[in-house]
C-alpha cells in the first residue's frame, strides 16, 4: 500500500500528459480535441461540448481537473445523468476557454 508521501511524489513526477490519460478515457480526448479544432478553425477562444453518454462518464471533477492540467481557463463540467430514469440518455455540458 502505498503512503501520503509517495502518492504526492508520484503525482509531481507524472507528466500532463499521463495525467490526462489517466482521467479521461479515449472518446472522451478525441471529442474534446475535435472541439478544440474546431473552436481555432472559427477563430473563437471559447470551446462549448454537449457530449452524451456514449462518449462521456468520466466523473465531472475528473475532467474539470484534466482540462486545468493542459492550462485551460474558465472550466466549467456539468452532467444531467438522472438516478430515476435509465432510459434517458443523460449528456455532459463541457465549456473552456482557450489560452491566448
């Protein structure tokens, strides 16, 4: 079992990248970066994703922290997926700005 201080070691010597890999799953990154792409490509500095859940289940405060890493400002994750229905397929509302 690992103790407080080695988790802290190993978190200050694991890369950006490593830890965006190790919060977010692949569909989840390509969406992002496809939003990404798409916001330089328009010329807008702001990202907005509407994601469902086919793409994104990553925990909210997972990819608000993976997406503060990689240096993003105004990060702001929010999910509707309802306990009562689990016929609705819930989404995952992503928006960020882009560093200037």
């Amino acid at each position: 079992m690992l103790k407080p201080s080695d988790i802290k070691r190993l978190r200050e010597e694991i890369s950006p990248e490593q830890k965006v890999n190790s919060l977010l799953g692949p569909k989840l990154q390509n969406a992002i970066d496809d939003g990404i792409r798409e916001a330089i490509s328009k010329c807008k500095s702001k990202v907005n994703l509407i994601l469902k859940a086919d793409v994104c289940k990553e925990p909210d405060e997972d990819i608000r922290s993976a997406l503060k890493v990689l240096g993003y400002d105004e990060v702001k994750v929010t999910s509707d997926y309802p306990w009562y229905c689990e016929t609705y397929e819930g989404t995952t509302t992503i928006i960020f700005r882009l560093p200037e």
